[in-house]
C-alpha cells in the first residue's frame, strides 16, 4: 500500500493543536504508522509524554541508531487561506507548516518500513515545538537511553523562502537560540496632578527600553549579531492616574550561547540601575528553556551537504543562520545532528494566517531525505 501522502497533509492540517494538546493528531498518525507494521518496527508512546510518537525500525546489520524528528502542535492563529481543507479548529491553524513536517516524516517511515534500512532508525513525533519544549521535556527525561537510544539527529524545518523542494543547510549555527524575557517595575501610584506624590513607572519604563536597546548596539559584536526585542508593554489604567506598575515582556535572539548569556547579563545589570536611579523595585524572569541554538554537528552536516550538493537529483542551496528560534536546539545541544531546510515555495510568510505551501515539496523532500539516510547508514564513523 502506498498512501496519498497530500490527502494525509490536508488531513493534519484540518486538525491543528496547540502544544500538548495533540490528541487527534497523534490518534491520526497512530493509526497511519499501525499501517505499516512489519516485524522490525515498533512503536512506543511515553508516559512523559503522552502525545509523542515513536517509532523503531530496526536494521538489518545495524551499527549505530539514527534518530529522525518531526514536531506535531500548531499555532493559536485563525486560518484565512480560503482552502477547501482550511482548520477545522478555531483560531488554530498549522501556520507553521508542522503539517508538512510529519507528512515528510509519515513518508520517510512509509518508505523503510517497505525497505529495511542497515542501521536502526528512530522517528520522533514530537509534540510542543511552538511552546513549552517538547524536545526538552524528552531529553531530561531520558526518552533517548537504553533500547531507545540515539547516535544522530536529524530534523528539517519548512521555508518559504526557498524554491518548493529545494534543501537548505549551513554550518554551525542554522536557528538562533532563544530567550523569553519579563520585567515588572513597581514604584507609586498616584495622582497625574501630584506626581512628586507617586513614583512613575511609565517614565521609568521608557528610559528601560531605550537604554535595553543599547545592549546589541554596544555589547554585542557587530559581526556575530543578536536581537533584543520588546513586543509588549502594559502600565496605568487612565490618562489622569501615574502608573505604579508597568509589565514589559520580550525576546533574546542569539547564535551562541555566549552570546546570548551577554544579552542576559546587560539586561540584569541595567535594570539595577534603573532600581537605583528611580528608587522602584524591578524583577527580571529569562526564562530559555529549551530554545538553544540549532548548532549543527561539523563532521554529519558537512557529509550531509556534500551529499545534497552531489546529489543531481536535488536542488540545494547553502542558506544564512536565521533569527528563529527551534527546540531542536536542545536537541543538537545534547546529540550530534543536523537540522536542514525544506523549501516550500514563495506563498507566504511563516506563522502568518495565509501560509500555504506548495505540497510538490512533500515528495521532493521525501526523495532527498530518504536517499540521504540511505548513504548516511553506507558510511564509515
């Protein structure tokens, strides 16, 4: 049998869910991966995680055991693409093309489950990209030891930016990491008429921020780069009332770790400034948790993009670090692995309500990621 690999995507894209919630989901792969069952697959759903899927085929003269991951929630944003196969589900939409994710991966254990690779193969679906870091919630709990044990990594993330079907890749750094950060000042309340009488956080807040933004320009090197960004202020209730609190909330973007510890460091210290220079109180919560840098493995991404630029059957580009983040990180920071780009064709942006890809990029990158493990299984460490 061999499965309408479209109709399975328009399928998973009626049917988006937000992190930890991928019930239907994983219910719907369930029931495609028992289809294919042979007697060197198995399949294991862990307590830890409840919506996860994995799955092990094992080799026929295996060596080492190569780990395949592809991330299943979606985003909380209402559909306005107009497809026939439009969400299901109110104001969730696979925005991100996670759809496209677990198609290419539904294919891939598809093909060597009819074709039994050398080595064992592990596929993870894997719940909670989008927030709360499924991929941490596995690695710390050890998902990966003993008979589920990992050697390599690899994963593919969808763009637009990329010709539908064509392989993205580049060494060391594909994702920045990430950091989310809250900051609460709180001074006095007060009368707007009386303001020697309050402790104005608005004006504290303000010279917050502008100097925050000084953190990039004069900390940060200028070739390396970051991204220090502040998308939501909250203080006061009416115009004739000082504010005595004020709530700030944004996000670190680096390509190291390093770096982005520098960004941390910068903020702490100037926000005791401003406690001192405003006599307010001021709490600092960054909060990373698994969005590390994407750091791809020198030795398996430079077999890797040798392979996909030797390849005639594909078309590959080397692409630029992005500033997005990816709990795939977490997984590199543990595992040695390789994250790649799979190009979806110029429709339109990531996470927005009318992101459609081009479904061509399904087979494409089906043919290439397959290909690819089977001459990753042929190599000698």
């Amino acid at each position: 049998m061999t499965l309408d690999l479209i109709a399975v995507r328009r399928h998973l894209h009626q049917i988006p869910e937000l992190a930890m919630h991928e019930s239907q989901t994983h219910q719907y792969l369930l029931e495609l991966i028992n289809g294919f069952a042979t007697d060197n697959m198995e399949v294991f759903t862990p307590e830890q995680l409840p919506t996860a899927i994995l799955v092990k085929i094992k080799g026929s003269n295996s060596t080492k055991t190569i780990g395949y991951r592809c991330d299943m929630d979606a985003l909380p944003v209402s559909e306005k693409t107009g497809l026939e196969f439009s969400s299901k589900h109110e104001s969730v939409m696979h925005a991100c093309g996670h759809d496209i994710h677990m198609t290419v991966a539904i294919g891939l254990l598809e093909h060597f489950a009819q074709h039994q690779p050398v080595d064992d193969l592990i596929f993870f679906f894997q719940p909670a990209e989008e927030s709360e870091s499924g991929a941490k919630v596995a690695v710390d709990s050890n998902l990966f030891s003993g008979d589920w044990h990992v050697d390599e990594f690899y994963g593919l993330h969808d763009t637009p930016e990329l010709p539908s079907g064509t392989i993205g890749c580049c060494y060391p750094t594909l994702f920045a990491g990430t950091s989310e950060v809250d900051i609460t000042l709180i001074g006095k309340s007060g009368h707007a008429a009386y303001p020697h009488q309050a402790n104005d956080m608005v004006v504290a807040s303000a010279m917050l921020i502008t100097q925050l933004q000084t953190i990039v320009s004069r900390n940060v090197d200028p070739i390396q780069g970051a991204v220090l960004t502040f998308g939501q202020i909250n203080g006061g209730t009416i115009r004739n009332v000082i504010a005595g609190r004020v709530d700030i909330k944004g996000t670190i973007r680096g390509l190291n770790q390093e770096m982005i510890q520098t960004v941390k460091t910068r903020i702490i210290e100037i926000c005791k400034g401003i406690e001192v220079g405003f006599n307010c109180q001021v709490k600092v919560d960054i909060n990373q948790g698994g969005y590390y840098p994407v750091n791809n493995n020198q030795k398996l991404t430079d077999r890797f993009m040798n392979f996909m630029q030797a390849n005639p059957d594909v078309d590959f580009t080397v692409t630029m670090p992005a500033m997005t983040g990816e709990d795939f990180g977490y997984i590199l920071h543990n595992f040695d692995g390789t994250m790649f780009w799979l190009g979806v064709g110029n429709t339109s942006a990531l996470h927005t309500d009318t992101f459609n890809p081009d479904e061509s990029c399904i087979e494409k990158g089906i043919n290439a990621i397959s290909s690819f493990l089977e001459f990753e299984m042929r190599e000698d460490d």
